[in-house]
C-alpha cells in the first residue's frame, strides 16, 4: 500500500501497530482501530461481548481511551433469526458500557457467513502514546490473559469441549484491557501490544523485529488454559497457528526443547487476547503485584528483554 506522508500521522501503515494515531494538536492524538469475527463461542450474548472486548483491545494496547465506537455486522437473515443478531449487539452494547465508550452508529449487510466487531476511536496524548516499540534491555516482560483462547474454541467447535473450558475462556474473552492498560501506564511501560491473531510469539516478534533488543522467553512461567495442552496433543489446532509458526521460526531460537503441543500454544491465535507489556525491570515485580491486586490474577512475568541476540526472541525452561 502506498504510505502516506503526513506529519500528524503518528503511527500508520508502515509500523503495523495495533491501531492507527493521527494527531489533533501537541495535546492530542485520536486512535482509531476496527476488528470483526465470526462467532467463537455458542452463545450469542457472550460473542458479542467477546467481539466488543476484542475491538477495543487495540486501543488500551497503545494506551488510549476509547470514547466511541461503530457497530459493523455482517448477518446470515435468510436462516438465522434477527434475535440471534440483538443478543450479539445487545452483548457489544454491555461491553461499550462497561467501557464508557459511546456506541454512535454502525453498518450492516447481508452474509452467508455470521460475522461481528466495531470500530473504535480513542484519543491519547502525543507524547503518552505506547506501541509495539520501545522495549529496553533489562526489562521484563508481563503477559495479562492466559493463551489457548484458539486451541480451546476448536475443541468447542469439535464438540469436545466441557462446559467448565468454556467458561474459562469466555470470563478471559470478555474481559477488558481497560484496568491492565491503565495501570501499565501508571508503571511506566516502554512498549506493548494486545496478543491477537498471530499469537504470543508471532506479536512478541512484531516487537523486537529490526530493533536493537532480543527476548528470552521462559516456558514454565507461560500461563495456559488448564485444557489447551491436552486439545492441542488431540490435534485441535486453528488452521492460522502452523502459519503463524513458519512466518516467524527464523526469528526463535531454542535453548530448551519444546514439543509440538507447547509450540501450538505459544503461536495459537488468541481472540482478546491479554496484553504484552515491556517495563523497567526494577518495577516488574511490584507492576506484578498490583496487576494480581487488582484481579488480573493470571498475569506472570514471562520473560525480559536482553541485549544479545538482537531481534531474535530465545525459549528458555
Ligand atoms: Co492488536
Ligand atoms: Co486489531
Ligand atoms: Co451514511
């Protein structure tokens, strides 16, 4: 796509950052992102506020405040019932409030295919603006959401899934980046993105590729639905996760072995997925803490940012 050459235009094509931010004036900068799905869990209600927590994850990954946002929908009437579609929105329009984000209009058409999201515009100051940048040697690095959210809504599909796995990714889906993005500002944070479609490692690479820093990531600190391992060894793998692997295994390195099933959940692509935070290591541990505090309780330090190799991420034990 040709680039567009526009002093106000803070982040654009060229950085594939979670979200566009064009600037207003010294003090402030609008946000603007759009993400629709297809359905990924039975219930309506719920995919709704999975698609709604999703599209304005962009938003609090670059440390914005989302102020409003557009329905887009894409709805099978001919052999679906429209109340199918008013739980979905109903659901959005929750998560919006929950948010303070105003739902100001939309767009829907006709399609074979069930598909939901918005657009969401935010605003930030210029100069408070976080993205995928920026990570330092030294700092640790803080995953907030569990992975499998893919692997688990395959086994759903599969029809293999228990109700209790279910739920467990639903209350993960539905929750907001808001209080983990909002805290993550307060401690500092050099760099950060939201963990979507290319999974773990493919955004943790979107974060040092062609920079001056390396990662070392530390397996046995991952966290991961309890189910994800046994369903990925089952087989029940999204069909993007082997994609996300080969664009991205020139970047990884080895130090400790890992098998296939632990491989499939490091690349599977995560729905609303948690955020990926760069911050100084001396506050990683208290950042920790007040992250568990204020019941974002599967968050873990995952690994830090290291000088030598650079631009490569290293898998450790
Ligand atoms: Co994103
Ligand atoms: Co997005
Ligand atoms: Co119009």
């Amino acid at each position: 796509m040709p680039l567009v050459d526009d002093p106000n235009l803070l982040v654009g094509l060229e950085r594939g950052d979670d979200a566009g931010v064009y600037k207003l004036n010294d003090d402030l900068a609008i946000i603007q992102t759009i993400d629709f799905i297809t359905p990924i869990v039975d219930d309506p209600y719920t995919f709704g506020q999975i698609a709604a927590a999703n599209a304005l994850s962009d938003v609090y990954a670059m440390g914005g405040k989302p102020l409003t946002a557009m329905n887009v929908v894409c709805f099978p009437i001919q052999n679906q019932d429209i109340s199918v579609l008013g739980e979905i929105m109903r659901g959005g329009w929750e998560k919006l409030r929950e948010a303070e984000v105003a739902l100001v209009g939309g767009h829907s058409i006709e399609d074979p295919e069930l598909k939901y999201g918005l657009s969401v515009t935010g605003v930030v100051h210029p100069a408070k603006m976080v993205t995928k940048e920026g990570a330092k040697t030294g700092d640790k690095l803080i995953l907030t959401k569990p992975l499998g959210t893919g692997i688990v809504s395959t086994a759903i599909k599969g029809g293999v899934a228990g109700e209790e796995a279910v739920a467990q990714i639903a209350a993960s889906m539905t929750t907001l980046n808001k209080l983990a993005s909002e805290l993550m500002q307060e401690a500092g944070v050099h760099a950060c993105t939201d963990i979507t479609g290319f999974g773990l490692l493919g955004h943790a690479c979107g974060m040092i590729e062609d920079s001056p820093v390396g990662i070392e990531i530390h397996i046995a600190a991952i966290p991961f639905f309890p189910e994800a391992k046994g369903f990925a060894r089952m087989g029940l793998v999204p069909g993007g996760t082997q994609r996300n692997r080969e664009f991205r295994l020139n970047m990884i390195e080895q130090a400790y072995e890992i098998g296939d099933d632990i491989w499939n959940i490091l690349f599977d692509p995560q729905t609303s997925g948690g955020l990926l935070i760069s911050i100084p290591g001396h506050r990683g541990e208290e950042f920790l803490q007040n992250l568990h505090r204020n019941g974002i309780k599967d968050a873990a330090i995952i690994g830090e940012v290291v000088g030598e190799p650079k631009g490569r991420i290293i898998i450790r034990e």
